[in-house]
C-alpha cells in the first residue's frame, strides 16, 4: 500500500478567499455600497455643508463672525441651557438606570424581570419626539389625566407656580424617561461581565463585600458608566424632535435655535449663523464621544 505524507501547511495559515490576507473582496464592498451611500447623503455630505457654511457670510465670502456670535447673548446661553439640560439628565438616567439595570442583572439570567425589563427599554429608548411628548401631555399636561385627578381630588394644581412642562425643568423630565431605559441598555453588558470567579477569589482571600468593590468592581465599571454618562448627555444634547414637539414658543436649547433659522424666522443675511450653531454642537458631541471611545479601549481588556 502507498503511503501519502501529510502535506504541510503554508507558514502564513490557511488562504484566505476573496484575495490577500485580510483584504475585503468586491463582494464585500459591493455590499457595503448601499451603507456607505446612506452615511454619505445623510451624515457626510450635511456635515460638511455645516461646516463651509459656518465660515461663510451671506456672500459666500470667509468671515468667523458666525463663529464669534455664538460666544454671546442668546446663543451662548442657549449653550449653557443644553449642556445644563444634556448633563443633568445624563446623570439622573445613569444613576437610576445603573441601579435598575443592577436589579436585573444580579436575578435570574432568564428570569421573567429581566427580559420583560430589557425589552421595554428597548422600545422605551427609542420613544420620543411628538408620541412622547404628546404622552406627557396627556397625562400631566394642563388638562392631563394626572393633573385632574390631583387638582380634583387632592387640591393640587401642578401649574400654580408656572407652566414648567414647556420649560426647562419639563424637557429634564421628558428626556429622563428615555435616559433611563438607554442606561439600561448600554450597562447591562458591563455588569454582566463581572465574573463570578473575582468575588469567589476576593472572599477566599478573606476580603469583604467593600474590599470587592473598592478593588475589583469598581474600578472595572467606573469607565464603563462613564462611558455610558457621555453617551447619554451626547443623547440629550442632540434631541431634537421631543423639544420642539413640547416647546413651542421660545428657543431655549440649542436644536430649538437651529429650528429658527431652518424655518426661516431669521434675519435677513444671517442664515449660515444657524450652521455656526450645528458646527458648535457637532464639536461639543464629538469631545463627549471620543472621551467615550477612550474609556472603552480600557474596558476592552476586561471582556477579552
């Protein structure tokens, strides 16, 4: 009988279809096309408009004018108003949506709490515009469910003082009811990659519930839910819908500035000062989100 001898394989592995090693196909950028061209009509092309615009005057010629106004009245308050706005609900959602998302993760993995938990804020994090703004409405709005009833049957009136819903304090409460379900969403993976093994290695060691979180869990989800706060304050800087569905007079946050100048309620000649503005936020998302992605290079050495 012929013996075969075993071929030996290159030094490089196994060939890779499709052409050179690591080397995407035209297959794979043929299917690709209809992605890159979504992100280019809707994310590059109107960046970079904003970005042209906002050094250019109504002529078309270079000006920082545009730029310098934003550090002044209105504007710059406006600015002050949406960080206020973005950083308060990013730590209200992050606290109460790490504690509930805490609740379900240390239950049962397949337990009824949690996927009844995680599905609602799936769709939860994802309601806003004119459906959530019309739910507050109706229910604590002047005449909403909620306001009759305490006005009727407990004597409270919810707008004595003032008609705070279509002001500030009332966009915080809006936008914390999708904050919430957000924190949810993007921490359950963190705490779920805390592993057993690390508590059982901390108790032999004769270590405490405080040694464990002052020394292993801490600091493995303090970037995590830091990561996750600048995702939520870039979430709420950049709401737009809900705002202007609920306001409808006044532009105190910076989407409702740019609303002005898109619907023409602009003075004559100063029409590219509302891409200052989308410039301004642009840069203020993009600080927030990269913070982000270097706190989640350190937390990808934990989940290796």
């Amino acid at each position: 009988m012929t013996s075969v001898a075993p071929v030996a394989a290159a030094p490089g592995g196994p060939t890779k279809k499709g052409g050179a090693a690591g080397r995407p196909s035209v297959a794979a950028w043929f299917v690709a096309v209809p992605f890159l061209a979504f992100v280019g009509t809707f994310l590059v092309y109107p960046t970079v408009l904003v970005l042209v615009g906002a050094f250019q005057d109504s002529n078309g010629a270079f000006t920082l004018d545009n730029l310098t106004t934003l550090f002044k009245g209105v504007y710059f308050d406006a600015f002050v108003r949406s960080i206020e706005l973005s950083a308060l609900t990013a730590l209200i959602g992050a606290v109460f949506g790490a504690l509930l998302t805490w609740a379900i993760a240390v239950g049962n993995p397949d337990g009824m709490l949690r996927r009844t938990v995680v599905a609602a804020s799936g769709v939860l994090a994802q309601f806003g515009g004119v459906p959530l703004a019309f739910a507050f409405l109706a229910t604590v709005g002047f005449e909403g469910l909620v306001t009759k009833f305490l006005r009727d049957n407990a004597g409270i009136d919810l707008f004595a003082g003032s008609a705070w819903l279509f002001e500030l304090p009332g966009l915080t409460l809006v936008y914390t009811f999708f904050q919430i379900p957000l924190m949810v969403i993007v921490f359950l993976p963190a705490l779920d990659g805390l592993r057993p093994q690390w508590r059982e290695a901390n108790a032999s060691l004769g270590g405490t519930s405080w040694t464990y979180w002052r020394h292993v869990g801490g600091p493995i989800l303090t970037p995590p839910f830091l990561g996750a706060l600048l995702l939520l304050f870039a979430n709420a800087f950049s709401a737009y819908a809900t705002a202007a569905a609920l306001v409808s007079q006044g532009s105190p946050i910076v989407p409702l500035q740019i609303r002005g100048f898109l619907t023409g309620e602009v003075v004559l000649g100063q029409e590219n000062l509302g891409k200052a503005l989308g410039l301004g936020m642009v840069i203020v998302v993009s600080i927030a989100m990269g913070v982000n992605v270097l706190l989640q290079r350190r937390v990808a050495k934990w989940v290796r």
